[in-house]
C-alpha cells in the first residue's frame, strides 16, 4: 500500500490487531521489528488482538517480558485475544530461558479477555491464596506444554471466569516449587489432558447467586502423579466434580492418607475411571472407587502380581458398575479380586482380565465363577497379554 500513497505508510500504527511471528523474517530482524512495533504504536491500548509466536529460541526472558507488558499492563486495556507460544527447541551455548506469566496481575488490567492461548515455554506463576482472579468477559483458556507453579491455580483461573466457554489443557506440568522447570526436573505432576466444557442456559435460567448462566458439561482428564505431594491432591480436589471421565497414573504418589472422613474427596459426577497403580498396595484406590457412587465403568492396571490388592479395596457396593477391566502384566493368582466385584457390584455385567500369565485351575475357577446374589448372568473374558 506505500507504494501507491505515502499517506498508507504509517497506518499500521494504529491498527488494533498485532499478529506477529518470528519464522516469517530473517534471524535476528524480528527483534528490531518488534522493538519497534510495540515503541511506536500510536495506542497500544486499543489493540484488541494480540499473537506473538516465537520459534527463535535466542530471545531472553527480558526481551519478551518487555513485549509483553507494554500490552498488558495498560490501566485501559481493551485486549480481548491473548496468545503466546514460545519454542521449546533447546539452543547450543544458550541458557534455558523461560517466559513467567503473572496471571492474577494480568488480571487487573485485561478486563475485557476473552480468550487466553498460551503454549509452549511458558511458565504460569502460582496464584496466592488471598488473591480473587477475575476474568469478566473469559470464554476461551487453552493450556499446551506449558508450566503451571502450585495445585491451585488453574481452580482459581476457573473459578474467577463466570463465562468460561471452553477450557482446555494438554501435556502441561504442575509443580510446587517453579526452579524444578528451569532445571528440567520431573514435575510432580503431568496433565495429559483436561478437557471441560460449559453450556449457556436457556434464556431466563439462572443460577441460585445469579452470577452466571453457565452449566458446567462434565469433562475428561488424563493425569500422571510423579512425585508424592500436596499438589496432585490440590489439583484433584479441584476439578472432583468436573470430570466424569479420569485416567490417573500412579495414583499411590497422592497423598490421600491427609485427608479425613469430612475432607475427603467425593467424585459425584464419575462415571468412567482407568486407573494405573504402581507396584507397592494400594492405599490411595479407597479414596477414588469408593468415593464415586455414579462408577459405570473401571480399569485397574497393575505391572506385577496382585499380592494382596483384595485388603485395599473398600468395603462398598457399586450399584452403576457395569464393567470392570484389570490388566496385570504378570501372573494373575488372586481370585479374591474377582470374587469381590462379583460380591459388590450388583448389577456387573462384564469382567474383562488381561494377564501376563494363568494358570489352568485359575481359568477354571473364575469362568466357572457365578455371582452369590440372584441377578443375572454376566459374561467374563479372559485375554493374554
């Protein structure tokens, strides 16, 4: 447009979007670029729509801290759309670096949000307790690859966004100490995925405190427990009734034994569990089977022997549980393992046990097993793995 006016040559100063990517310039060029776009826009105010992706891993935290700010700690800010992604490519001769979002700062300014889309080399600060989030106008959030510091802090992201629309988070790590990301540390926990989604009301229809007219449609999670800590607990408590669907790896590393009888976790909308359990007992599967009334389906996966698996199960009945799955990579010996869902879940229909080994009685036994109550007859397979 320059060449046909001059008067075209400086428009973009004032254009209320700025969508920028590095891999579209030479090395080194889009720094200046950007340098230059963020100092020399009439009103970074009124920008509405904000894209930076970065695939150049030789920007330091500062340099994209600066960007970063000048956007969002404007005192009227209209940003609406915020995205992010930084490369996780590591660099030769190049320290780690990593971006740190204050989101509960973020906060005060960007009232108008709608969407956040952060991934990659992104690290979200931890929100302290005594601070409220508050996003008004949020709809979309999407998490991918990023850090997040402390349990608490995505149930204070989805607390404080009455109009959430969609929120969803994938390979992304929790931690309560933030150095273990810089060092490239096992976080204590990975979320695999975590999808929820909220409905709009019918017209008319609101909740009891009238804040929202947003229903929450059960979701889905996939999370790996790492390390023993508080943070699995606090993320789990967290989203107890937001998922209906849960895989959970290592589940022994919660821990669940802190917790008493009148703090404990009810899963109320569960209806699908996989759970994955280590090699040592099980302590921690009383807090998740026996706390979920609704339970339709569960798989438990276990690397060696079922020794003594019977002793931690809860003593409850399952009145939804129709399938029950327990993939053991060795030999199955426990018949006390079958005989207890046969036992407490009262309307079963299939059991499915995939074993490394067996033997001939055991077959025998279980294929011969009929439930003690009179309900009708289940079908029961056996697959080798």
């Amino acid at each position: 447009m320059r060449t046909v006016s001059t008067r075209f040559r400086y428009l973009w100063r004032s254009v209320p979007a700025l969508d920028l990517r590095d891999n579209e310039y030479r090395p080194h060029a889009f720094k200046k670029i950007m340098d230059h776009v963020v100092k020399n826009h009439e009103n970074l105010a009124m920008v509405k729509r904000f894209r930076l992706l970065c695939f150049d891993c030789s920007y330091g935290e500062p340099v994209i801290c600066r960007w970063v700010d000048l956007l969002t700690s404007l005192s009227r800010s209209n940003l609406e759309v915020f995205r992010i992604h930084l490369s996780r490519q590591i660099v030769r001769n190049l320290p780690p670096s990593q971006y740190h979002l204050d989101l509960a700062r973020m906060n005060i300014t960007c009232q108008k949000l709608k969407t956040i889309w952060l991934s990659g080399k992104i690290v979200i600060e931890e929100i302290p307790i005594n601070v409220r989030v508050f996003f008004p106008c949020l709809k979309t959030f999407r998490l991918k690859g990023v850090s997040i510091v402390g349990g608490n802090t995505l149930n204070k992201l989805l607390s404080g966004s009455p109009l959430l629309e969609i929120f969803k988070v994938e390979d992304c790590f929790i931690d309560s100490d933030r150095d273990r990301f810089a060092n490239f540390n096992l976080p204590e926990v990975i979320i695999k995925s975590l999808y929820l989604e909220y409905l709009v009301k019918p017209s008319g229809i609101h909740d009891v405190d009238g804040d929202s007219n947003h229903v929450l449609s059960p979701g889905s999670a996939s999370i790996q427990v790492t390390h023993q800590s508080k943070v699995a607990l606090d993320l789990l408590k967290s989203i107890r009734n937001m998922v209906k669907d849960l895989v959970i790896d290592n589940i022994d590393n919660v821990l669940f034994e802190n917790i008493d009888d009148n703090g404990a976790i009810v899963w109320q909308n569960l209806t699908h569990l996989v759970v994955k359990l280590n090699d040592s007992p099980s302590h921690a599967l009383p807090f998740l089977v026996g706390r979920a009334p609704n339970l339709v389906s569960l798989v438990l996966e276990k690397g060696i022997m079922w020794d003594n698996m019977r002793f931690v199960l809860p003593s409850v009945s399952y009145s939804k549980l129709e399938t029950v799955k327990i993939i053991v990579s060795g030999g199955f010996k426990e018949m006390e393992i079958v005989e207890y869902f046969l036992k407490n879940a009262s309307v079963l229909k299939k059991m499915i046990l995939c074993y490394g080994s067996i033997s001939e009685e055991m077959k025998a036994t279980i294929v011969d097993e009929h439930r003690a109550s009179g309900c009708e007859p289940f079908r029961i397979t056996l697959v080798e793995i």
